[in-house]
C-alpha cells in the first residue's frame, strides 16, 4: 500500500473515479460513456467486477480507452468491499465514486478538482444530484441538501452527500481512516466497513467528520444523476433500516457523545426518509407506518423540518387512500411546483444559466 509521499511524488493522476460493478448491464454503459465524457481529463477509471452474473464485465471490456482498468474479484463481495478494492488500486489524489446505474454530468470533476485544489481543509467533496427515472428519464427533482458548516450531528441526522456517486474524496482523508480488519483471512486495507452490505456509505462519512479534522462541503450544482431504482439495495426497507441501526451501534463506539445527544432524532430522520421511500415505491400502508415511526420516536422534527415532514405525512396517507390515477395527477402537479422552486434556488446559489440548460 502507498504513503503519501510516494502518493505525491509517484503519479500524474489527478483523479481515480472508482466503480463498483455487478448485474447492471442496463445501466453500465452509460455510467461509463459519463465519465468519459467528463470535461476534465486527466482521470483513471477502475472498475471493480463483483463477479457479475449477467455481461456486465463483457459491456465494460468493449471499451478500449486506456484510462479505463478492469480489476475483478474472485467471489462476490458487495458493495463496500468493490469500493474498498477500486482504492487500494488508485493512483490519484482525488478519489471519486460512481454507482454503475447512475450517471453524471460532464463537469462534474472539473468543478470537483477546483474545489478541493481550493480549500484544503475539505475532504469530502460532494455535489446536489439529479433524480432520473429507472429508465434514465431525468425527473424534476433534486436532492438538496446542506452545502456548508456540516456537522457530525447534521450528517448522522439528514446524510447530505445523499447517494454514492456524489463525493470526491481527497486520498489524504481516506488514508486517516484506513484500517485492517481482524475477521479477514487475508488482511488488507479497509475504508468503506465491508461488513455493512447497506449503510456502508453514510457509515464511512460519518466515521470520517466525527474522528478526523477533515471537513465536508457540497456544491450547488446537481452534478450527479440519481437513479431511482427499484431493484437497487435501497429497495428493502426493512433490510435498510436494520443496517441503520447496525451503523449506529458501531458509531456508540467512536462517538458516543454525538449518539446520546442526537439518537433518537437521527432515527426519527431515517424513519421519515423511509417512508419517503415507500411512496416512491407506491406502498401507502408502509409510507403511513414509517412516518408514524418517526413522529413518536422524536415529535420535534415537526418542529425543526416542519415542511418536509408534513409534505411526507400527507404524501403518505393520499398515497394510501387516494386511487392511483388520482394520486399520480396530484404527485404530479407537486412534483412540478417543487422543481420550479428548487431550479430558482439553485439558480440562486449561483449555478451558470449554461449548466442549467443541460439538466
């Protein structure tokens, strides 16, 4: 494994975009043909073959680009173990990461390099996203997220970053949370907790601004797009939650402080993201139980993010009410009024007219 003095005087890379690959055949050869397309070129992309069952790996071996690498496993690993693999393999002083069913936009590292180049205090970098349909369609729709003067408290609550094609990473900060595992047959470095098969995300940034000096800033342009699928590991509620739960009990360990303040309503903020996620999925009677949950674990979110609580609330219950035609004409409308708003706000922050063109 590299220091970081060979790291700083070894490489011409600038940039490592790391993508995790199993049974995405659909989606592959899109997110690939968006990194190439990236604006800023002087990256490598490493992708990580989970022993995908399906042509993935023969759709990536198509492409003959000679910053493109294939590393492949030889069982199936999951998620985190893909990522922590396309690191150890890395040769850049940025890290990104690209799910293999999303996509991004072409200046997407180019924005990303100039910020971190420009503020070294900041670790993790992170972009909005744009939400596409399962069939690449882009929705009207943003994740928003906090952009500055992110705390412990306020990632463990809400998760900015907000999927796991978002962040560019610096190799510095990934380097200050390196570990080997004990329950490994053959250690290796480990960034991402590859016992986590969900959560593994959230788990890692969290660990990063609660144990280390780095800081995380996200900029305003949706830079990454979000696909909304169905079929993905977010699917699963209850296997979602469960792995939640596992992420917090592993974080009573290094800050235990941080758990006994903000618990409580930190689960009431993923119940709620729960059952936002039931009425993507169309199951009212869950999206219903879910915000419930969440409202008698910490009936302060009422207060603190009275909008978006009371928009799921009653997002759930016309949702399980309401007969589907009638519910997708007011989701609708709803949909469109909140993407008027959220394009003026990202205008506001200051994204050029150009950029906004091609969303």
């Amino acid at each position: 494994m590299k220091n970081l003095n060979q790291l700083n005087n070894s490489t011409s890379v600038k940039v490592s975009v790391v993508m995790p690959i199993y049974n995405v055949e659909a989606f592959v050869e899109d997110a690939i043909k968006s990194v190439l397309a990236q604006t800023f070129t002087n990256f490598e992309l490493i992708l990580v073959n989970d022993c995908s069952p399906d042509s993935s790996l023969s759709l990536c071996q198509a492409f003959s680009d000679p910053r493109i690498r294939i590393v492949n496993h030889e069982v199936n690993q999951g998620l985190a173990a893909a990522r922590n693999t396309g690191i150890r393999h890395t040769k850049g002083r940025y890290v990104a990461f690209l799910d293999s069913d999303d996509i991004w936009h072409p200046e997407k590292l180019s924005q990303h390099v100039e910020h971190l180049d420009n503020a070294p205090e900041v670790g993790i970098s992170f972009s909005r996203s744009l939400f596409m349909d399962y069939q690449g369609n882009t929705i009207n729709v943003f994740q928003m997220p906090q952009l500055s003067n992110i705390s412990a408290s306020d990632l463990l609550c809400r998760n900015p970053v907000g999927n796991g094609s978002a962040p560019v990473i610096r190799q510095e900060t990934l380097c200050d949370i390196r570990y080997q595992p004990t329950n490994k047959s053959q250690p290796h470095s480990c960034y991402f907790d590859e016992d986590f098969r969900q959560s593994e995300d959230i788990e890692c940034w969290l660990r990063i601004v609660a144990t280390t000096h780095w800081k995380m800033e996200g900029l305003p342009a949706p830079l990454t797009y979000y696909r909304l699928n169905n079929q993905g590991l977010s699917a699963d509620s209850s296997k979602q939650y469960a792995s939640w739960e596992n992420m917090i009990n592993k974080a009573r360990g290094y800050a235990p402080q941080l758990l006994a303040k903000h618990e409580n309503r930190a689960r009431a903020y993923q119940l709620r993201y729960l059952a936002r996620q039931a009425i993507r999925n169309n199951d009212g009677n869950e999206a219903v139980e879910r915000i419930h949950q969440a409202l008698k674990t910490a009936p302060s979110i009422l207060r603190h993010e009275t909008g978006r609580t009371v928009s799921t609330l009653a997002a759930a219950y016309l949702l399980k009410i309401l007969p589907n035609a009638a519910y997708k004409g007011i989701e609708s409308i709803a949909q469109a009024v909140l993407g008027r708003m959220q394009r003026a706000r990202i205008s506001r922050d200051g994204v050029t007219p150009q950029l906004m063109k091609t969303l």
